[in-house]
C-alpha cells in the first residue's frame, strides 16, 4: 500500500483545506477498516501526558499506539498510510451524556432515556437501551468526541444504570468499553412528584434511598450467609443443589427465599460493595450536602454530576475525596441552577478536586450539546487551555477509570485520535478527522 499524505496545517486556504482533508481520509479509510496501520503527524501534538510536542506523530498498528514523538523521533514507514492537522489531540470524551439513548427526533421512538413508571429503577441497564446508530451518535463523534459516558438521564430518584461506549461500532457489544459504570440517581426538583406522589419532598428522597440501601444490605447479607460451598452448593446438597444455586435458585427447599435474586437489590449491592459509583445529579448545596451525607453513612463511591452549586463546597467535597462531572458550562441558569457560574469547574480544579466536562442531558432538540463547546468555554472562563483539553481527556478518563485505555496518546493505549485544522476550542475551527482503535470513522470537517 502506497503512503497517502497531505498537509492539514492553518496555512492552506479554507476551501481547499476541506477537499484535501475529505479527498485524503477518503482514501484511507477503505484501507484502514481492513486493519491498515496509520501515522498521524501534528503540527501541534497534545498528548496530555507531557508538554505539547511540535511536529509529532502517532504511529498506530494493530489499533493499538506503537509510537509517540517529534517526526525526528518517530519515523513513518513507507507503506503506512499518513494524515497531518495542524492540531492533534486524544479522542475527547463526554463525561456523562445521554446520546444513544436519546434520539434527534424528540419523539417517544428514539427516547429511551428516561422510564417515568417508577421513581426506583437500578436494574435498568443502559447495554440493553443503547443505540449504536442513533444519529447523535454520528453527529458528536464528528467533533472529536470518541468516548461516551452515557445512560439513563436524570429525572427519577434512581433512574438507571450508565454504560461506556466508542462512538464506533455496528452493536453496543462491538462499541462497549464498560457495561455498568454507575447507577445514575437524582436529587432535587427534578426527581420531585406532585399531586401527592412520592418523593414529593428532599426528606422523601432521602428516606427513600436510605431504605432502599438498607433493604439492598440486607439482601446481600443474606445471599453471603447462604453462599455455597464449591461448585455453588453445600457440602451433601449434591449436583442438583449445584445447578440451582448457579442459577440464582435455592440449595434447598429452606433457603429458596433467601436465595431468590432480586435484580433490584443486587444492583444497589453492587453499590454497597464499592463495586459501582452512585453518580448523584443535584445541584443546589443542600442536595449536594445531602449526596454527602448518604456516601459517608453506607461508605460508597460518590460521583457529583452538575452540582452547580459545587463551589460553595469545595472543603467538603474535597475532603470526601469526590470526583464532580461538572455541568455543561453553557447550561441555562434557570430553576436549581439559577446560581451557577461559568466559573465552577476552574474553581473545584483549583481546589484540588477531580474534575471532568460533560454535555449533559438535553430535554429538547437537537437533544444534546457538543462537549468540545462546552471545555472551550469553560477555557474561557478560569480553566487554562491545557486544563481544559485535560477535563475532556486524561482527567475523564481517569474519574472514569478507563485510563488504561484512553485519554492520552501513549504506547499501548487505543488508537483513538482526533485531527484539527486549528486551536480545537476556536469556534472557525474545524474537527477534519476522526480515528477510533485504528480506523478513521470521520471525514468530514466540523
């Protein structure tokens, strides 16, 4: 295969900048999806593990990163297929989002986002809801956005479970980096009920979910008292035993209680155990207090999502050591966020809070913003370029804990790369390429 190569940089006229960039990547795609290995050079090559390097290349085989350096440093072998950009980052990802589960159309067929039946829902699995189609999908990846971190939206107390996805993939099996990431939960107005329902009140809620986790302690109290032996059954049960027990059936007629699987209480077990984070969406301090206050008394793994109102708490945040997906930085400043600001992601970093950007959940079309927006704001408002870059990359990746695998341009870590023809967070840049695991899966300029 013959090496294909262009100069994607600032200095080549707009126009003929998007046919070259279209021409270029429309030539290696075919070659790349049948595994071809890639080289992508920079002018300017972040890679959120070091200062920036100037005129480095990423050299990937086999969808995996072989090499990262300067071009006098990493030399691009004759039959590997190249693209340049005048900037060159990791794959951005969206720290908390709904895309895939929410749909373009606004109509009750592509909005799966939200179950309004009940306000209690762990055991909603976002792997089953997930979309790998949804145009929304196709639409943020061609900003650069190669992870998503997304699921069931805020709006009940216990709304479902979240997954991690590559914005690539022809069924959630083939996109899935992480099947269960978090058991989304909400507190404030907007999982309020009226007309009597409950939880009508902040008290309500709280009670509600302390006695769902108490009922879940329970449940997995029992379920370890009556562990089996080896093989999943008591010594003498026999291999019948052995077969029920597998199945989340009863090792005997005295037990077959006990040992019922509840999908319900085995999801907030999961949580109990530390096994999953409880990603709490509230916004107001007393909501924010209060997510606190649960994650000290049952000893779990807290992540604040908007929490708009975060820097009124760095102290308590800070010292329950817990990570905050911030809001979108343009959200509107309405209802429980009448007293964000710009500001709140550069103060919780200052801070020595752990910080990420998301896009968040959008109730209306066209049903989600684009988290390279939101980190430009943010940029512009306290948060350093670098720091902001880190906030959609490394930083994320990191709270997530997929940072083995994404989130900065090492060796051995997944060959997702996004290619720009200028400073990602100026609004007459553009995204001209996009590469996940190895393969370009966008070309066109946005």
């Amino acid at each position: 295969m013959s090496k294909t190569t262009g100069t994607l940089g600032p200095r080549a006229p707009r126009a003929s900048h998007a046919a070259l960039v279209t021409i270029l990547i429309g030539v290696t795609i075919v070659s790349a999806a049948h595994g071809q290995d890639l080289a992508i050079r920079g002018a300017t090559l972040h890679t959120m593990v070091g200062p920036p390097i100037r005129d480095g290349v990423v050299l990937i085989r086999d969808g995996k990163i072989a090499a990262v350096g300067s071009a006098a440093q990493v030399a691009i072998p004759a039959d590997v297929a190249s693209l340049e950009a005048a900037v060159v980052t990791p794959g951005l990802i969206d720290a908390h989002s709904v895309v895939g589960l929410t749909g373009q159309f606004n109509q009750s067929h592509d909005q799966d986002q939200l179950e309004r039946s009940e306000a209690m829902q762990p055991e909603l699995r976002a792997l089953d809801a997930y979309n790998p189609h949804e145009r929304l999908v196709e639409w943020v990846r061609g900003f650069g956005v190669t992870t998503l971190h997304t699921g069931h939206a805020p709006g009940e107390l216990i709304s479902g479970q979240t997954l991690i996805v590559k914005t690539a993939g022809n069924t959630v099996d083939q996109a899935v980096l992480v099947s269960t990431a978090a058991v989304a939960a909400t507190l404030g107005p907007g999982a309020q009920k009226a007309e009597g329902k409950s939880p009508g009140t902040r008290g309500k809620m709280m009670a509600m979910l302390r006695g769902e986790l108490l009922k879940a302690q329970a449940y997995a109290e029992k379920r370890a008292v009556g562990a089996r032996a080896p093989g999943g059954a008591r010594a003498g049960d026999g291999p019948d035993a052995a077969a029920r027990a597998r199945d989340g059936g009863a090792g005997g007629d005295n037990d077959e209680d006990e040992a019922k699987r509840d999908l319900r209480l085995e999801t907030l077990a999961r949580v109990l155990s530390g096994e999953l984070p409880l990603l709490v969406t509230c916004n107001r301090a007393q909501d924010i207090a209060s997510a606190l206050r649960l994650a000290r008394e049952f000893r779990i793994r807290l992540w604040l999502d908007s929490a708009a109102e975060a820097y009124l708490l760095t102290d308590d945040i800070k010292a329950a050591g817990v990570p905050v997906l911030v809001h979108p930085t343009m959200a509107r400043a309405s209802g429980d966020m009448e007293n964000m600001t710009f500001e709140n992601a550069a103060r919780l970093r200052a801070a020595g809070i752990p910080i990420a950007l998301q896009s968040g959940y959008e109730s209306y079309v066209p049903k989600t913003r684009v988290v390279l927006y939101e980190a430009g704001w943010a940029a512009a408002n306290g948060l350093t370029f670098e720091q902001a870059l880190a906030a959609i990359t490394i930083d994320a990746a990191r709270i997530l804990g997929v940072d083995d695998r994404i989130g900065s341009l090492e060796v051995g870590k997944d060959g997702d790369v996004a290619l720009y023809d200028g400073d990602p967070f100026e609004w007459t840049a553009h995204c001209v390429g996009v590469v996940i695991d190895g393969h370009i899966v966008s070309d066109t300029p946005r």
